[in-house]
C-alpha cells in the first residue's frame, strides 16, 4: 500500500533513527511531522527534506509532556488533515548496574521510553478512532527480548513498548482498522550510548560493541516503511532486526 500523501507523525526525529526514517517516508511521497527537542536539527532536516521535492512539518515537543504531544497531534491534523500513522521513536538508553543505583537515569527512562509512548498513543487515537484507521509504531529493541548485566531497567522499558503495542493491536485493528507493529533492533550506530554515564557498565558494555558491525539508521527506516506500506489486510506484529555480527 502507498503512502503517498498519508500524514506521519515522527518523534524523536533531530538524529539517529528519527531523522533517517523521516527522510525515507518523506521520499516515497508521505507529509512528515518532526518532532523533538532539538529545534535546530529539525529545521536542518526540514530543509534537507524540502530540498528533495518532500513535505515536513517541524513541531518542538518534549514526549514526557502530555500537553506537549497534544500540541503535536494537533497541529498535524491543522496542516496536513489527519494522522495516518505514529511513530513513537524517541527514546534513551542510560545503562547502569542497578548495585550502582543511577535512580534518576531509571525514572527518566521510564519516563520517556514507556509514558512517552503513552502520551502519543493518547494524542493520535482520537483521530485514528474517528478516521477508522491509523497505523501506531513504537520502536523496542532486541533488549525487549532478551535482558542482560547493565540493562535492567532499560530491558524492562522496551519489554513494556513491545507488550503494549501488542495491546494495542488487539484492540484496535479489530474495531478501528487502527495497525500496531513493534520495531526490535539490535545495536543500531546512533547517540544512544552517548547517555551512559556508569563508567563500569561503560567499560563492559560499549566496548562489546567494538568488535562488530552495528545496523545503520536506515536499516530501521527500511524496516518501518516495509510495516507501513503492507495492504489494509495485513498487521507486521513486529520487525526484529539484528546485526549479523550480534550474537545475542
């Protein structure tokens, strides 16, 4: 199914796997809204999308903040007439011992990686409900699978998109035609690690990645629009997508 035309809704879009799936959509002719709290690399994206003959909208918007997210639905209802899809992509990945107690990074996770997932489904479901349609996309991780030393609570983050968005789907696409996929990568090259602030599990973990060839942004984006563009007929559960150099 084309997604030309359809309006698309992207958080977390001022880097990393945001920004290189709101170019991708924006090429196969869908009107992106962008949102994030750098504002700056938003409108260096818009240009950049604009400059391919593409269409984004740049909202500046805080994911923990329910009004902040209602602004974004409402806003890219006014421009673009109505929301055919969420991506929920914003996210953090601060990875600590929990012995070593970062009890702040904890709450901030939860923070933005679960209630920022909340807030958006809250925001675009009205819409989606009224239009009986909409495709809702929330971005996990292969740590929604499988746990491991250092990745406690980020694990248990990602478990909760994955079972939510499931949730969802049974819900939904049933009674409103309304999609929801789950997207599970494994190590992707963005500045998700640039939040780590244990030095041990710094030690440990990012030097694990050292020896393999991580998944590039645009493997994800590839991955959201192969889910996006199914037929009316199909729901993509979950895409999970690993390195062929991680193990595990």
């Amino acid at each position: 199914m084309s997604i030309k035309g359809k309006t698309i809704i992207i958080t977390g879009a001022s880097s990393g796997i945001g920004e290189a799936t709101a170019k991708k959509l924006s090429k196969e002719g869908a009107n992106v809204v962008i949102s994030a709290r750098r504002e700056d690399r938003l409108k260096s994206l818009k240009e950049a999308i604009e400059k391919e003959g593409g269409k984004a909208l740049v909202v500046t918007a805080d994911v923990t903040k329910k009004e902040d997210f209602e602004n974004v639905a409402k806003l890219a209802k006014a421009e673009f007439g109505s929301i055919d899809a969420l991506i929920n992509n914003a996210g953090l990945m601060p990875l600590s011992y929990v012995k070593n107690l970062h009890t702040d990074e904890w709450n901030t996770m939860v923070d933005v990686n679960i209630k920022g997932v909340l807030n958006g489904v809250a925001a675009v479901l009205p819409t989606m409900k009224e239009q009986k349609s909409g495709h809702i996309v929330n971005i996990s991780s292969s740590a929604g699978n499988k746990i491991y030393p250092g990745g406690a609570i980020y694990c248990a983050t990602k478990a909760a998109v994955k079972m939510f968005t499931e949730g969802l789907r049974m819900e939904l696409a049933p009674n409103f035609g309304i999609k929801a996929t789950s997207i599970e990568p494994g190590a992707v090259d963005t500045e998700l690690t640039d939040t780590i602030t244990d030095d041990e599990i710094k030690e440990d973990f990012v030097s694990s990645l050292n020896d393999l060839t991580p998944l590039e942004s645009e493997d994800i984006a590839e991955a959201i629009y192969y889910a996006l563009s199914q037929p009316g007929r199909a729901n993509i559960n979950e895409v999970y997508v690993m390195p062929t150099e991680q193990p595990q």
